[in-house]
C-alpha cells in the first residue's frame, strides 16, 4: 500500500493540473519515509499519465490521499526472454494451447478486467491501491488507446487477466487478477509471448517482489530503465492482438524449473 498521510508530511513538491512533472532524480531516496515519492497532485487525465509513463513515472496512492507521483529506484522489470517459464506453467499453457475451450484475448473486456483487479487485494494487503479515480483514468487511458488488457478465457468466461499500459514499444504491467489457478500466470505467459514475437525487451514491474523475481524479473538502475523508456515509446507499437503462433515463441524458451 502507498504510506500512510504520516508519512508524506515531510515536505512535498506539490503539482498543479497539467503541470510538468520534476526531473525524477529529485524523488525521495532510500533513507526517506517513502523511497521513490516524486510528487503529489496533478491530475489523472490521459495526457498526464502518458507523460508520467513516459519519464518512468507511476502513480499510486490509497482512498483518502491526493494522487502520488512515484519514481523508484531501482526499478524491477521483466524481460521476456529470461522470462522463467516454470515447468508445471509449461504443461498448463501447453493443455490450455491445445484446447477449444480455451483462448486468450486482448481488449475484449477492459473494465471487467480492471474492476476485477481493484477487487483483488495483493496478498498481505488490506486494501487496493486501484481506487475509483484509478479504474476511471485508466479506463479513459485505455480509450485513447495507451492501455490494454490480456484475457485468460474459458468456456466463453472470463477466469483471469491483467492490464498494462503501452507507450510504443514500452510496456509497463499494472495489476493481474484470477478465478481459477494459473489464470493470471496464463495471462502473464501470454503477454511474454506477445513481447517476445515483436521484440519488446522490457515490461516495467515497479516494485520488487519475491514473485516476480521468481519469474525472472530483476532490479536495474533507474538512469538506464528511463533511457530504455524514452527509446522504446519513440517506437511504433505492435498491433494488440494475440495470435495462439505467439505461444511458440514463448515454449521455445529453455524450460524453467519445477
């Protein structure tokens, strides 16, 4: 969860709507009560979060706070081709590829995805960090075409997912959410297949987690995740749709352990 009021009464560097955001290089370090807070206020409109998303920055706060402005250093982020497809994934991707029952689908169901994420406290958490304003400036991001969902789909039902947000070829994942197991690792896997078939070297996962780390996600400076950013959004982005060929590009990987 963000930190509690407590913890951003040390002073703050304050924005007005539509206001440029500060170099990330003033962000609180690691001695400060909240390592990686840049800025708080602002708005939530679609110009503000693709030019957050662009500089590296995130926002992230709890009901009850203004809109915080994050910038962590280091940064975690997954790169699909040390994605660590895991053995027993492998079999389930593998009895999911090769079933009419089931697909993946990108963009099909946006809001269901995203509600059903803000519904889905991280484990130890209380709470969502997706409150209302969230689902709707994200859903507004998704409008404009600058956020996406990946759909795990059986029987015709919607069983798990994530969303992400897309510069170009910079990709930054956001939240995962499942109904049935492996649902959201399905999802994930899927999305590294897609990044792995159009070249996409990085998916940003903010924060260091024992889960991800597992899959092969690892922490690098913040200096080289924004410059890797500011390259990859001056590119041109894939079209978002997921072919089952994109699987292949995945199960060619090396497999992972047990």
């Amino acid at each position: 969860m963000p930190p509690p009021k407590s913890a951003i009464d040390k002073p703050v560097i304050w924005l007005a709507p539509g206001e440029d955001f500060p170099p990330v290089s003033q962000a609180w370090g690691p001695a400060d009560p909240a390592p990686g807070l840049l800025a708080a206020g602002g708005a939530l409109d679609v110009d503000s979060l693709q030019r957050a998303y662009g500089q590296g920055i995130f926002p992230w706060f709890s009901n009850g706070q203004p809109i915080l402005w994050w910038s962590t250093d280091p940064r975690m982020v997954l790169r699909p081709e040390v994605f660590r497809l895991h053995r027993s994934l492998r079999k389930t991707i593998a009895k999911f590829q090769a079933s009419t029952r089931c697909e993946i689908r990108f963009d099909s169901a946006f809001d269901e995805v995203i509600r059903a994420c803000s519904s889905s406290p991280r484990p130890g958490q209380s709470g969502t960090w997706i409150v209302a304003d969230m689902v709707r400036a994200y859903q507004a991001l998704y409008q404009a075409g600058s956020a996406h969902s990946v759909e795990t789909w059986i029987d015709g039902q919607l069983v798990g997912g994530l969303y992400c947000v897309a510069l170009g070829q910079a990709v930054f994942g956001e939240s995962m959410f499942a109904r049935v197991p492996d649902a959201s690792k399905i999802a994930l896997a899927a999305l590294m297949g897609f990044c792995l078939s159009h070249a996409i070297p990085l998916v940003d996962c903010q924060q260091n987690t024992a889960h991800l780390a597992s899959l092969g996600a690892r922490e690098i400076p913040r200096s080289v995740f924004c410059a890797e950013v500011a390259r990859n959004a001056a590119q041109p982005g894939p079209v978002w749709q997921f072919k089952p060929v994109y699987w292949n590009a995945l199960l060619a990987q090396p497999p992972g352990p047990v």
